[in-house]
C-alpha cells in the first residue's frame, strides 16, 4: 500500500468531495495520507480531518511565502499542536526564491525558528525549498536538522544535490514532475537515488501525474508517480511501494 507525504487536501477544492477522494485514494491503493499545514488559520482544519479519519496524517508550519503571519501567537500555536500524536511533523516550512526574493532573510529566520521547534517536539521537518538549494541546506545542517529527519518535499535540484541531501541524512520526496516528459533531471534522480532515501508524494491539488498533467490532483495519484519510478529504475511496482511505505513509516512514524 502507498503512503501520499504531502497532499494539501485540506483545501477549499476537496472539501465537497473528501470522502470520495479518500475512495479513490483507497481503490488505487493508498493506505495513508500527510496533509501539511502552510499558515496558522489552516492548522484546525487539518486536526480537525486527522481526528475524523484514521488513515489521515497532519503537520503544521509556516510556508516561506507566509512568513508574515509568523509571530509569537503563531509559535505558540504550532507548539501545541505538535503534542498531538497525529501531527507527526512541522511543515511545510522552508525557503522559496522562486515567489519572493524580497524577504530572503525574514525566511531564513523562520525557517530555522521552526526546525527548532521541531527538534523540542522531536518530530520530522517537511522542508519546502524553491530556487533556494545552498542556503536550505545550509539552515538543515547548521541547525542538525537530520536529528528528527527531514524530508526535502518536491525535490526539484540535481542528482549532485541529492546525493549531498542523502549524505547528511535527508529523505527526498518526489511527486508528479517525476512523469513529466522534459523532466530529465528528476528523473534522474528518482533512477539514482538508494531506495531507502525516497518518499512518495502528490503535493494535491498541484503538480499533476501524467496521464492527468493539467488536472487537479489528488492522493490516488501517488501510484503513477510509483509506476514511473519502477519503470525508470527497472524494478517492481511493488518494490517501490514496498521501500517507499517503509521509509515513510519509519521517518514520520505513521
Ligand atoms: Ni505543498
């Protein structure tokens, strides 16, 4: 069965038809699901869906695009929640370069602010890193983040860069773009890699799997990115699951 790291089904999108998503996700073998948290007004919401459902999972951070609803209150906040045993990690958190270059040190500070609070709490980091490689890594290893386990989600950098990402003791995360068809440098990755280094993820409602690139995404999804990664390595589907699922339950303790 498949593990979704990070699917954002806590959104406006889903919330008609989140019973049905879940059947789906279940029809096509996908046994868990990590919803993480990107500002303080979602993080209820999310408790909320881990209370209701057993097989869903929740994290809870600040999205470096959200930094500024980063404060005291918020802290406070994301403290709490991480007591409860089903908010298994903090995030997404993170950097990103990509949206806006205007606050790189505002993020940089709150990212290591949060990955502090993770290693109080004892639980994994969702790292989030966008056009912002060096100084992402530099934050995960000044601060030892690999002491509670990161997990760089949507890996988007080189196979040099995850191999380094590897080295220090990081997951990599691949989604959709793994099935995209210029996508050589991920998929280079996902065929590099040592299988017990990678997790699976949707990143819902975004970053669509061929044959639905261009829809809305969804859990049930993470199996064509687990079919690409098969192909791409020579290897079983159920070899894929198989390691992805342990890697995952082991790092998020799900
Ligand atoms: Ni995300």
């Amino acid at each position: 069965m498949l593990i979704d790291t990070h699917a954002h089904i806590d959104m406006d999108n889903f919330q008609d038809r989140f019973e049905e998503v879940l059947k789906t996700a279940k029809d096509y073998g996908v046994e868990k699901i990590v919803i993480p948290g990107v500002e303080p007004s979602g993080f209820a919401r999310i408790l909320s869906l881990c209370e209701k459902y057993e097989n869903i999972y929740g994290a809870v951070g600040i999205h470096p695009e959200d930094v500024n609803s980063y404060d005291e209150n918020s802290e406070n906040l994301i403290r709490e929640y991480l007591k409860h045993e089903k908010i298994i990690a903090v995030g997404e958190i993170g950097l990103d370069y990509y949206w806006d270059k205007t606050q790189t040190e505002k993020q940089k500070e709150i990212f290591e602010k949060q990955i502090l609070i993770a290693k109080e709490a004892k639980k994994p980091v969702l790292v989030h890193d966008r056009e912002a490689h060096f100084d992402t890594f530099e934050i995960l290893k000044k601060t030892q983040a690999a002491e509670v386990g990161v997990v760089m989600h949507c890996f988007s950098g080189s196979v040099e860069f995850a191999k380094q990402c590897i080295k220090e003791g990081f997951y990599i995360a691949l989604g959709g773009v793994t099935t995209f068809k210029n996508a050589k440098k991920t998929k280079e990755v996902a065929k590099e890699i040592p299988l017990d280094r990678l997790l699976l993820e949707t990143d819902s409602p975004y970053m669509t799997p061929v044959p639905y690139r261009g829809k809305e995404n969804q859990p049930a999804y993470v199996k064509f990115v687990a079919q690409e990664i098969a192909k791409l390595r020579e290897i079983t589907f159920e070899e894929v699951v198989s390691a992805t699922t342990d890697n995952a339950k082991k790092l998020l303790k799900i």
